[in-house]
C-alpha cells in the first residue's frame, strides 16, 4: 500500500512467504558479473539481486505548505488537478500496479490445487495487492512478465497484463480510481474489472477492488482504510467469494478487518474467511465460525461500558489520527491460514514505506535501455530526480514534460491526428460483458520503432 500499516511479525507457516531479492529482470539477457549501481550485483549464474534501498530517502511533508494547493481541491475530481511533485513517490501509478505480483505465490499455488474451493481460497488474498507511458517486467525467477499502460489521461485509466512463464495463468484488467479530496483525506472509488485465469484448469475469475481512503495528507501521520463489499466470481463453477472491507468506525474497532464467505452456485455457505487485510487472512467452515461469533458477542455484552463525551473524536482535530490496534486477528480454533502479509524492510519508513518488491521497481541497470521501450517509466526524468533525492529538478523535469504533453497534445488537434493507444485497446471482457481495455499484445517482441518521445 505504500503506507505503513504492518503490524505483524511475519513468523508464521508456509504462508509467510519472502519475496525472493533473485530477480532475473531478463531471461534473453547474457550473464553478467559486477556491480553496477550501488548495492545491485549480478551473479555469474545471471541472476541479479536487487538493490535493498533507495539511493536517497524520502522528502518530508513537513518541509511543504500542501494546505495552498489543497484548500483549492475539496470535494473535486483530483485527476484534472496539477499537484506539486512532493505530492508524489519515486514510482509511477504503473509500476505500483505491479505490486499485484508480489503474490505471485499465491497464483502459482492455486494452479496447483485440484480441488475448485481450495483454489479460490489461495486466490482470495491477491486482492490485496497504476501522455502515452508504459510499464515493462520479466522476472523470471517468479515465473511472470508484465506490461502496463496508460491508455487514457482524462479520464486517467491504466490497463495491465500479466502472464507466467509457464503458460500457466494470464492476469489482466485496467484501473481506473476516481479520486477525491475531503479536506484531511482523499478518497479513491475504485473502476475496471480484474481479471485471473487459471489455464490448466480452465478457470476464470474477476472482481473489482475495494474504495481506498488515505488519511492526512496534510497533516499527521499518514494512514490507509480499505471498505466496500467484494465479489470474486468463478465464471467456470459458479462458485462466489464475498469480502466485505470493512470501515473503521468510531473508535477503530474494525480497522482494517475483512469478513467474507465462498459459496457455490447454489449460494450455500462452503467456508467462512476473516482476518485483516494488513496482517493475515483465515477460513473456517460457517457452523465454527457463527458459534464463535455467538460466544463472542455474548462475552462482549457482559463487558460493554457506557461512553463518555471524551472518548467521541472531534470532527475539528487537525489529523485523523490511526485508531490503535487493541489486538490481531482472533484465531477460531480449526481454522487454516491463507495469507500472511510479508514483513517491509527496516528503513522502510525512509523509504516512502515500501516492501522490498517496491524498492526495486524503479530500479535502471547499465544496458537495461536496449531492452525497454522509450516510454517506459523507468526512464521518466522527474522521477529518476525525485528517487536519487534532486526534488527541484524533479519538479522541474515535471513541469517540462506536463508542457511538453499539452504541446503534443495541441499538434494532434491541430493536424487532426486521432491518439492510439500502443498495446492495448478497447473491448468487452469476455467474462462479465462488460468494457474493458485488452492486451493487443506485440510488446515483447521488442518492436519499438513506431513509439513516440515522450521524455
């Protein structure tokens, strides 16, 4: 999420899986030895560790009067708002959706089950996880390539597709958020449908993430709430998952906790899941899980206190402050585990949060160029300034290249060009009938002689 929320040790079963620091950002590229950009090394096997850290930590908030720039922006539509670079991370929207492969554990393992509730059980927790710009990865120690691409401005709309090396699974969906800002928080109300099929097993699976609200953006630590009900279909079975995110609340009590249900195409109950969506997720069969929620509730009633004025937050506090956790997940007795969220790294905190996965996104090794298309992210100018900690040349790179999109925008209309998208385009999801943006596909051929300068 990119913000820091993790409160779990990260100790537990085959679950906690660490994502591997072995990437091969290239399976057609020759070994290598030697270092080439501060901590990145590549092994004689040809396989590259990534770097650990940024090279210079993130810019403080406290340094930048926001309130001017957002006092301006309540209750509008931020995507048509210019906002200064501090506002921003060293990594495009994206390359944050390429966060989705963290787990890429978890889809590999749903290949691997027989059994069709065992797969959407694995398959849940991967919800969990953004001019003409593209996106590009293969890594293929975790069986994957990925391709996204930003096929529109106004509205912002970001496709994505993914596949594994194995030919064993294709993920693929396009994102489009509508944001909003609330005075202390922005809101962002989640658009497209997301897509998984399993290959060998003729499965597909779609649903559309949960509404997003970041908290503080002006002052305060920063902090994240995910609510809004969930609906995993299996086209194939007919088999529904049912995830409700839900709210904080008045006193937190409900922070970051999801409670959900799989049922088959006949709507009965097969298992219950809960847990938190910042910590772990677990399933049990319904009839355990309304028995423990009977005694729970019969547990709290004996312990409920009256409420004071005190304990009621005011709606004129300067921040929102994140409630504190009282407790983890409650574990019910014959539950099975599902997920458990991986541990950050320990100067996460300096740097904008982020897992380990993230800190290597942005990452542009001696002789990479040859191999991206010159749109991809990692050569963007003004977030290469902004990760190596040169924020006014960043902010200037920024405004050049907004100037330069308005500029090749006019000559369009001018010359009466119509703008085309470069790897996807438009069509209907094959599963839901609904629109979508489709990979054209073409771009790992590596055929780039027709994209544009962008940069």
């Amino acid at each position: 999420t990119g913000f820091d929320s993790d409160n779990s040790s990260g100790d537990f079963s085959e679950a906690n899986h660490k994502v591997p620091e072995m990437l091969d950002l290239d399976p057609h590229q020759s070994s290598r030895t030697g270092k080439h950009n501060g901590e990145t090394e590549i092994q004689e096997n040809g396989i590259k560790r990534h770097r650990t850290s940024l090279p210079a930590p993130m810019f403080s908030r406290s340094d930048f009067s926001v309130w001017s720039i957002l006092k301006k922006c309540i209750g509008l539509e931020l995507s048509k708002i210019t906002m200064p670079i501090v506002f921003n991370e060293p990594l495009s929207f994206l390359q944050r959706i390429t966060e989705y492969m963290e787990h890429i554990y978890l889809i590999n393992k749903a290949c691997s089950h027989v059994d069709p509730l065992e797969r959407m059980q694995v398959r849940t927790p991967t919800i969990f996880w953004v001019v003409w710009k593209v996106f590009f990865l293969t890594v293929e120690d975790l069986g994957f390539r990925f391709i996204s691409e930003q096929v529109s401005h106004h509205p912002p709309i970001s496709a994505f597709y993914s596949e594994g090396l194995n030919k064993d699974f294709i993920f693929h969906g396009s994102i489009y958020p509508k944001l909003k800002f609330w005075g202390k928080s922005i809101e962002a109300e989640p658009r497209g449908t997301i897509t998984l099929e399993l290959l060998k097993h003729n499965e597909a699976y779609t649903w559309t993430n949960p509404t997003c609200c970041v908290h503080n953006v002006i002052i305060g630590k920063l902090w994240l709430e995910q609510y809004g009900v969930v609906e995993i279909v299996n086209h194939s079975t007919g088999d529904k998952c049912v995830l409700n995110f839900k709210p904080c609340g008045l006193f937190g009590k409900e922070l970051h906790r999801v409670e959900g249900y799989i049922q088959d195409k006949h709507k009965k109950k097969l298992c219950v899941i809960y847990g938190k969506w910042t910590e772990c997720l677990w399933c049990t069969d319904p009839t355990t899980y309304e028995t423990y929620k009977k005694s729970e509730k019969k547990g709290g009633e004996q312990k409920k206190k009256s409420v004071s004025e005190e304990d009621i937050k005011s709606e004129n506090d300067e921040a929102d402050d994140m409630p504190e956790v009282q407790d983890t997940v409650q574990f019910i007795p014959g539950s099975k585990l599902l997920w458990r969220i991986n541990c950050r790294p320990p100067n996460s905190s300096q740097m904008y949060n982020f897992t380990s996965f993230a800190v290597s996104l942005n990452e542009l090794e001696k002789g990479m160029e040859a191999i991206l298309a010159p749109t991809d992210c990692r050569l963007r100018p003004d977030i290469r300034n902004m990760e190596n900690g040169n924020m006014d040349v960043a902010s200037k790179e920024k405004e050049r290249l907004e100037e330069k999109q308005r500029a090749a925008r006019k000559e369009r209309a001018k010359d009466e060009v119509e703008w085309h998208t470069r790897w996807f385009h438009q069509g209907t999801n094959p599963y839901t009938g609904t629109p979508d943006w489709l990979y054209s596909g073409g771009y790992f051929d590596r055929n780039f002689s027709d994209c544009p300068d962008i940069y």
